[in-house]
C-alpha cells in the first residue's frame, strides 16, 4: 500500500507489487481531498454554515462545539492517517511515524468520542432518526476501538496485530468519506435527490423525512459494516500461508520476498508472532534485521503472503473506485450529478 524504500534492490518489482493500492487511495482521496476542503474547510469553518447539509447541528454551543472538533480532528485522522502505511516513512523516519502515529490515533480516538457525544446531545435523534443514532453510535464505538487497539498492540511491540489493527482503523477512517463517497455515485445516476426544501422537513428533533427512506437507513450501517468486511479481506490474504502451501517452490512469494513490499509484510510482526513474542523487548531495528534474515529466499521455514490474489484483489478495488470517481466528476462536470445541495 506504499511506495517503495529508495534503497531496496528492487523497486521495479516492488512498485509494480504496490501500484494497486497507490491506485485505489488515489482514487478514493481524488473525491476526499476537494470533500474536506469544500465541506469542512470551507461550509463549516469558514462559512459556518452548519444548517443547510444536516439542520441540528448547530442548536446549541455544545453540538457546535462537539461536531466542529469532531470534524476537525477527523479532517486530520484522513489527512496523516495513510502515511503510516509508507514503508519508506516508517524505514527512513521512524520517529516521525511514531508521532504522526499518536497524533493520528489521539485524534481517531476523539474523532470518534466527539461525535459519540454529539449523539447523546441529540438523544440519539440524528437527522435519519433513532436507527442512524444507533448506526453511527455504534461506527464511533468500532472507530475507537480500531484506534485504541492500533495504539496498544504497537506500544507492545505485537506488530503483526499492530498492523491488522492499523488496516481496520484506516477502512473506517475512509468509511466516514465513503458515507458521502456513495452519495456522490447514486448522484451521478440521479438516483438521490437533494432537495434543500425537503432536507429541511424536519420535526422538532431534527428528524428528517428526507434521511429516513430505506436506502438511508440501510446505508447509515452498511457504509461502516462493508469497509470493515474489505479491511478482514485484507488482512486475510496478508496471513501467513506457510502452514497451507509447501514453501519449497518460489513461484508465490519469490517477487515479494525480493521486495520492500514484502519485508514490510513479512516482517517484524509475523516473525515476532511465530516466535512465542520472544523479540518484543528487543529494538525495533533488530527485530527487523533478523525477520530480513529468516525471510530469506533460502529459509524454507519462512512465512509466505500471497500477493497474487492481494494485488488481484487490490487493482479490482482500484479500478472500480477509479472508475467512479472518474463518473463522479463528469457527471458533475455536465451538470447532472444531484448530489451537491
Ligand atoms: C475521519 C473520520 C470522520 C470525519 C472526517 C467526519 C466528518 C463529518 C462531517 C464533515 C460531518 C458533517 C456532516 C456533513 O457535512 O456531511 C459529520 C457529521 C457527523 N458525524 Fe462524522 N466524521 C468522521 C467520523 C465519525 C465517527 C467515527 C462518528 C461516530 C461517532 C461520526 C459521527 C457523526 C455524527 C453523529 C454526525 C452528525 C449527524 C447528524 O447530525 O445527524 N463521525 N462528520
């Protein structure tokens, strides 16, 4: 999911392993970027227009306050979030990945508090009703914990679970832009409306009709729930398969393990994990250096990803949300995306 160390033998090799997932963050960050600046950065903190996206927000000090800090560190949790998935930063500068890890998980962990709050602000009365109380109650409380568990399996050295957990975090931090993401989409299809007028039809609790037809109700889950399920995926064909397949023949895992992406895969958490934890007192560097030793064409005992049904998977994802955001923006070009209130 990164680019690969400038001092690797092979970067060809490596990048070519990589291009998938470069593609599928550019892609998704090509709608996330103007998203944060339009509607964060420009509708909420310098137009303080709370009302006309979703009314109730800005009733009294304390929703104001909660979601402004909710939006703002969430804005950060998606600005320093996929850097932590850079080999190359993690390699080269590794004190800044632990800082930028901190601030990023500090701020997933109040991202995710701050919107918790809000809902009980709100008596669990969102803009769809009790059912997207409940949803998004829930998504804050599966966000936290993929932050805190990110933070503690890091702080003791596990860090193959470190980054299953990392891998989770990072599909719900992109789950609240994908919330918007498949707006965007069925806008384009004009298969949602936004109407400002019926936006507004609220009842006394800012309960709105327009967030309660079946396709909102359905999605106020389904946008946290499907991301989750891509993030087990994941992590699933980044397991260790040295116990199913014989790992005498090169054929699979020979392009990784002459890879930066694979050291990055490979180690230091299989290897820590596969020895009973016995290296978690030890330097990160050593830890590295001897999961470089063992992962060595010539070990045979060595742990294997397939990174040909990971990148198959990867450029499938890459390409549909390439495709997308592609439709996304021509759509809204010609001037028949319904999306934008
Ligand atoms: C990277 C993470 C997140 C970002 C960037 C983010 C951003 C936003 C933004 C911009 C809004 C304003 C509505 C809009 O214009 O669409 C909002 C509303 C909201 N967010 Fe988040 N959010 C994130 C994560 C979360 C989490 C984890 C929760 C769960 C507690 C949550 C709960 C809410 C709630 C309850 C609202 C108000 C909904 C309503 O009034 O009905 N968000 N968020």
């Amino acid at each position: 999911m990164t680019s690969c160390c400038a001092n690797s033998d092979k970067p060809m090799r490596s990048s070519a392993l990589q291009w998938p997932w470069i593609l599928l963050n550019v892609s998704l960050y090509a709608f996330a970027l103007p998203w944060m600046l339009s509607a964060i950065v420009n509708q909420y903190f310098i137009s303080k227009d709370y009302d006309s996206t979703l009314p109730g927000l800005d009733d009294t000090a304390a929703r104001i306050f909660f979601i402004s800090a909710h939006m703002g560190l969430g804005l950060i949790c998606l600005l320093l979030y996929p850097l932590q998935f850079s080999q190359c930063i993690r390699r080269r500068f590794p004190k800044f990945h632990r800082w930028n890890g901190r601030v990023s998980l500090l701020a997933a962990l109040f991202t995710s508090l701050c919107g918790m709050v809000f809902i009980c602000l709100k008596k669990f009365h969102l803009v769809g009703g009790i059912n997207m109380g409940i949803a998004f109650f829930t998504y804050g409380l599966v966000f936290g914990t993929c932050a805190v568990m990110t933070g503690y399996f890091a702080r003791k050295r596990e860090f193959r679970r470190h980054k299953n957990w990392a891998i989770r975090s990072y599909s719900q931090i992109l789950a609240s832009m994908l919330y918007r993401y498949f707006y965007a989409v069925l806008g384009g299809f004009q298969a949602v409306h936004f109407d400002p007028e019926e936006i507004l039809n609220c009842d006394e609790m800012d309960v709105c009709d327009y967030f309660l037809k079946p396709f909102d109700a359905i999605h106020a889950w389904t946008f946290f729930i499907v991301p989750l399920l891509f993030a087990e995926a994941v992590i699933y064909l980044l397991r260790d398969q040295s116990k199913e397949q014989p790992t005498d023949g090169m054929h699979l895992s020979q392009e990784g393990e002459e890879s930066c992406k694979h050291e990055e895969e490979e180690s230091p958490g299989e290897q820590m994990n596969n020895n009973d934890n016995a290296d978690q007192t030890k330097p990160e560097s050593e830890v590295i250096d001897k999961s470089k030793a063992e992962a060595s064409p010539t070990n045979k005992s060595a742990p294997q990803t397939n990174f040909i049904y990971l990148n198959s998977f990867g450029a499938l994802f890459a390409l549909i949300f390439l495709g997308s955001t592609v439709f996304i923006y021509v759509t809204s070009a010609l001037g028949i995306n319904t999306f934008s209130v």
